[in-house]
C-alpha cells in the first residue's frame, strides 16, 4: 500500500512537470526530437547495425509519399491483409489521420510514419522490419505486398539515458510521456493517437 502511494506521488510530479513545460521536461523532448530527425536508418540496414536491448523512443519513416490520395494508400497498405490470417496484429492506416497536418522533421525531409517505445529497442524494431506473421501489433514490413513500402522505409532510435536504480514502472512512464508528447508533435501516419 505504502509503495502503491509513492509511485502514485511520482506519477503525479512528473505528469505536473510535463504539463507545466517545465525547462527539463522541454530539453529532453528536443533532445530526443533531434536524435530521431539526424540519425535514420534504411530499414533494409537493420542487420548491419548495433541495436541495444535498452529502452527507448522509436520512430518510422517513409520517403515524400502523396498522403493526399489516402484512401488508395490504405488500400495499398493493407494488400493481402484480409486475406492473410498470418497478418493478425498489422499496425493500419486510417483515412482520417492522412486528413490531419503533419510535421514533418525539417532536418529528416522524410514524413514521420510511426512513433513508438519499448523497453527493449532491438526486439521491437526487430518485429517490424522482419517479422511477418507475429501477433503483435507492428508494421510488418517483411510481409508479402509490403515491398514498395519497405524499399521507402527508415528508421530512428533513442535510448533512454541510463539512470542509477531506475525502476521498471518509472522507465515506463518516462518512455510513454515522450512518446505520447512526440505523436502530439509530429502526428505520425499510422499507429496510436
């Protein structure tokens, strides 16, 4: 019960310190907004780097697509959803957040497509870039008729710096504030909103 009172005291400050813009809480949302927008990788590239397990932030990109035409986007996107039973979890497009304004990172001159966190960084890019029958909800990039896509895709990553005696509740919680604040931002194409 005692624990249960101090982690709730905790959530608390720092949902006030997000909500107040206070200078640390601004820092770190640059801070992480500016290793995402310099630092892409091609997702047929993912074999050839060193991803860390460590949590972090991560980001999807796509070359200038015309987002105007959504509907047809949509139905590119989902080629072989239904009737595939193996793509159960596809991460989707909606026509309505193709409506919406996005920004798109100056420094990138791609268009942000997806924003996510995960303790574990490499096992859930991982997921996204070669996984094509999981049941979690991803992008699925490997599967079949997701190729154009995949040949336009980057992606980013930011960890989460290393804190003494961090817990696992407070990890989340920091990486769910800077995701939540960086979708707000960038409006990213498909995934939670």
């Amino acid at each position: 019960m005692k624990f249960n009172k101090e982690v709730k005291k905790i959530s608390d400050r720092w949902n006030s310190l997000v909500e107040e813009k206070n200078p640390v809480m601004v820092e770190l949302l640059n801070e992480v907004q500016s290793s995402l927008l310099k630092n892409l990788t091609h997702v047929q590239d993912f074999d050839k780097i060193t991803i860390d397990n460590k949590p972090g932030i991560y980001c999807f990109f796509i070359d200038t697509f015309d987002f105007k035409n959504s509907p047809e986007f949509c139905k590119s996107w989902d080629a072989n959803y239904k009737n595939n039973k193996k793509l159960k979890g596809l991460t989707r497009p909606t026509d309505l957040r193709f409506k919406e304004p996005q920004n798109r990172g100056a420094d990138s001159g791609k268009t942000i497509f997806y924003i996510g966190k995960r303790r574990e960084l490499k096992s859930r890019l991982k997921q996204h870039i070669t996984h094509t029958d999981s049941s979690t909800y991803g992008l699925k990039l490997n599967r079949k008729g997701a190729e154009e896509f995949k040949k336009q895709m980057y992606f980013s990553y930011w960890y989460l710096p290393e804190i003494d005696k961090i817990d696992i509740v407070f990890t989340d919680m920091m990486l769910t504030t800077i995701e939540h604040q960086l979708i707000d931002k960038w409006n990213p194409r498909v995934g939670n909103k």
